[in-house]
C-alpha cells in the first residue's frame, strides 16, 4: 500500500482489505500504522556485508553501489519517502529512522575505521563526517534533485571525499 | 494544511474549507492539488542573493547557514517532506521538484564558478559535483538521519569539500 499509494492510502483499513485481513487482526500485531511502518520498512532492508578487498576505496564504492541498487528497486524507495513525509508530524517514527538510518551507516563506518585503524587513510579523518559525505549525495540525488545516479557517481564521490583528508 | 498534516490531509476539499472558498474557486485557480502543492512550496523558498566577501569560503558557508535556517523553520521542510513522498507517484511534482531544486542550487553554483575563473579554486574542479557534496549532508541530517546540524558543521563540510580538489 505504501509503496504504490503512499502515506495517503496507508490505512489499517485498506492495508486490512489488502491482507484478507480484519482490522482486528492487524491491530493485535500493530498497535499503531506507525508501528506497522517500521516492520514494512525493516523488511525491505537487510544490512550489507562490509566488503575486505584490502582496498578501502574498492570496499566503500561496493557498498555505495549496493546502495544505489536499492535506491533504484521499489519498495525500499517509496517506503523511505512515506517515511520522510510521516516522520515530520510523529516523533516516534522519526526516532526509529534515525535508529535504521544508524543501522544502515554501519558497514560504510565499519571498513572507514578499519582502514584508519591499518593506516590506509590518515588519523585525523572523521568516519562519521566521511559517512555523511559519501552517502548523502545519493540520497539528494534521488529525493530531492530527481536526478539519475550514473555508475561514475560512486567512484567520483569516493575518490573526492576519501581525499578531502589527504 | 500540508504544514500540518502532511499529504494525507492535503485535498482539495480541506484547502478549500479551510480558506473559506468553495471548492470551485480553488479549481478555477489550480486544476489539480499538485498545481497547488508546487505553488505552495514555490511561495516559501526565495533564491538566496550570492554573498561577494572575496573569500569563497565565507561566501558558500553564508548561503548554507541560510539554508540550514530555512530547514530549521516550517513550513519549508515540511512541504518538502510531502513533496519527496508526493513525487514518487506522480512524474510531473518529480520535474518541477527537479526544476526548484535547479533554482535552489544556482547561487551556490555561480559562487563557485565565479572562485574557479577568479584562481581561488582549482580549474579542475567541477562545480557540480561539488554543489552535491555541499548541500545534500544538509538535507540527510534533516529528513533521513533526524539529526541536529550543529553550527560547526556547515564550516567543516565547507572546508573538506572544497579542500577534495586541491
């Protein structure tokens, strides 16, 4: 419902007639279609395996490419923008964005620390800034400028920001 | 009303009883709530003017505090937050979001070309690219990480970006 209806069509009742389902039935799993969200959105995303080619920037680009592959895939997209809209008026969903969007950072932090850690990159760079650097514009890409990710993107993002420390 | 409640409450029909106007004025005016919604949203951004300091630095910093300062106020975050979920089911918000953030992006652009021609930045830096990596950590703090933007950030993004071409 989510995905081809948006926040608008997103009802315990019409995701209930969907189902086959009463009402009842979905609220003794749901409390809330807030809550139902969240399981909608977590099933769409499993976190990737942090690549170890010995390369960072190979690793890092073969994860910002698996993320533009779901970006490109429905649901995943479509539920992120309902969330985005739902998440301005409830603080919960807001919160537990933040909580995925924190799960889903983890392996790009995960193989900038260890790169740091073996002295691929230098020691005063900031994971957490590199995190917000590499991934954000492809996010922006495709929410906001509406603007297709050619396959150069990712290389051009890793190279730039990887190197914004040397 | 999308201020509000998002685009679940966003018909015709609320707009029209909330402005104390029969639903036909309204159509008379915008043939369709997207009509709405993009004249809505155009009426809270005014292109920033490109501040001229000399330093490139102090000039793109200035334009992403006022954007940050936007971002921090309703009703533009939340318009553009039903706007993002509003144009994946509908092709024709998905280009005039384009167009808007064309327009939005423009005084950054312009303070970074004119840094090239002027020997402040390196020719070989592409501008648009560098525009991306500017702007979209400020929208991913905001509408996917649900994060503070602390002042510091806006300069530390500043300086790692524009410092990635040298």
């Amino acid at each position: 419902m989510l995905d081809e209806h948006g926040l608008p069509g997103f009802t315990m009742e019409a995701v209930a007639r969907r189902a086959g389902a009463s009402k009842a039935t979905l609220y003794r799993h749901w409390p809330t279609s807030g809550a139902l969200m969240v399981d909608a959105m977590d099933a769409t995303f499993e976190p990737f395996p942090v690549p170890d080619t010995g390369h960072v920037q190979t690793d890092v680009a073969q994860l910002l490419t698996a993320f533009v592959a779901l970006l490109e895939e429905t649901p995943f997209p479509r539920l992120l923008a309902a969330f985005i809209d739902a998440a301005e008026r409830d603080p919960t969903l807001a919160t537990l964005h933040a909580d995925l969007t924190r799960r889903r950072r983890e392996p790009i932090l995960v193989a900038l620390t260890r790169a740091r850690e073996g002295g691929q990159l230098p020691s005063h760079l900031d994971p957490e800034l590199a995190t917000d650097l590499l991934t954000s514009p492809l996010f922006y890409r495709r929410f906001i400028a509406h603007q297709p990710i050619p396959p150069s993107l990712v290389n051009d993002v890793v190279a730039r920001v990887l190197g914004a420390w040397r």
